[in-house]
C-alpha cells in the first residue's frame, strides 16, 4: 500500500519529501526492534499492552472484535 506525500514528514529521525512515495509494510506490524528487544521471535508471553495491530481511536478496525474471537475459539 504506497502513498504520495503531499507534505514533508519527519519519521523517526529520517525525513521524508513531499512528492515521494512511502509503503506501508503490514508484514512489519509489531516487529519494531526500538519497542521488542527479539521482534522476530515468538513469545507467548510477550507484553500486548502497547500494540496498535487493530489502530486505535478513531480508525480502531471494525473487525477487530470478531478476529479477537476467532483467536480464542483457535
């Protein structure tokens, strides 16, 4: 999913141009090295607390309840 800038940006200490283009990298969600000290491992007991898997606020996804279900049921 690639977007155009319309305006630069700051992100984590890179600046991106208006005009270029940016990818988002679901693939990526919840493997940020700066937040989990293994991101690639699997740890059942890893701390959840702080994931934005389903957004937050106002762009929280509407499919999150049902998923969060399916999981448990699994």
């Amino acid at each position: 999913m690639a977007h155009t800038l319309d305006a630069d940006v700051r992100f984590h200490g890179r600046t991106l141009r208006e005009g270029e283009r940016a990818t988002l990298l679901l693939a990526s969600a919840n493997r940020d090295e700066r937040v989990f000290p293994d991101p690639d491992a699997f740890d059942i007991e890893r701390d959840s607390s702080g994931l934005r898997s389903f957004g937050t606020g106002t762009h929280f996804c509407l499919g999150a309840s049902p998923a969060c279900a399916c999981a448990r049921a699994a």
